[in-house]
C-alpha cells in the first residue's frame, strides 16, 4: 500500500517540482471532473465547438472570446461539483445552507451556459444573417 502524503506536502514543494505535482493534482481533478455526466456532455460539446470557433470569429479576438466561453462553461462546472462534493463529503443530510450552496452552484452553471449560448447565438446571427 502507498504511503498517503502529508496534507501540506504541496506546499513545502518549490520550483518545478511544484509545478510538477500541482499538474498531477489538476489532472486528477480533470479526470474526476470526466466521471459527472455534466461535464462529460460539455466536454464533448467544447470538441466540436472549440474548432467551430475558429471558422465562426473574423479575428483572432473573436475566435478567443469564443473558446474562452466554452472553457468557461467547463470551469464553473468543475467548481460547482467541487461545491457539492465538498458538501456531501461534509454529510449526507438535508441542511438549508448545502441546499443553498447547491442551488448556487447550479445557478453559476446556468448562468455560464446562457451567457456562452447568448454569445453563440449572435455570432452564428451575424455570420449567417
């Protein structure tokens, strides 16, 4: 069995190594990020998108702008299962200020999601109109 690291072992790092770990660390989020559905369906999204940026923007701004909504939606996704992770690791029971929690983690995702489909939306509007 494999010794488990101090918990502020990252922290006593410095320089590449540092680097080096924290880069596992974040992969790791990104492959528990890969088992909810949620950000599995986005992330699939954001394969066919991301590339449909590149022909939908007249400039490299709007092309960034486009990807960066796309990236976006992922990230609020990622933090808003960190949020109910996090909650339901503290216990399983109904409480008003998880379910607050909750709900505002999902609101920060619906919100990201009608921003990236509003700005979508008026850059497919004005290519095609």
């Amino acid at each position: 069995m494999k010794a488990r690291e101090p918990a502020d072992a990252q922290k006593r790092r410095a320089g590449w190594r540092r680097v080096v770990h924290a880069l596992r660390y974040s992969m790791a989020g990104l492959r528990a990020g890969w088992g909810e559905a949620a950000f599995r369906q986005e992330a699939l999204l954001a394969l066919v998108l991301l590339p449909l940026a590149f022909w939908l923007g007249d400039s490299w701004l709007e092309v960034a702008f486009l990807c960066a909504l796309v990236v976006l939606v992922m990230i609020v996704e990622l933090l808003n299962t960190a949020v109910e992770t996090a909650i339901d690791r503290v216990g399983p029971e109904w409480h008003d200020l998880s379910k607050r929690a909750k709900d505002m983690g999902s609101a920060a995702v619906l919100l990201s999601l009608m921003l990236c489909g509003a700005v979508w939306g008026a850059a497919l509007w004005n290519r095609f109109s």
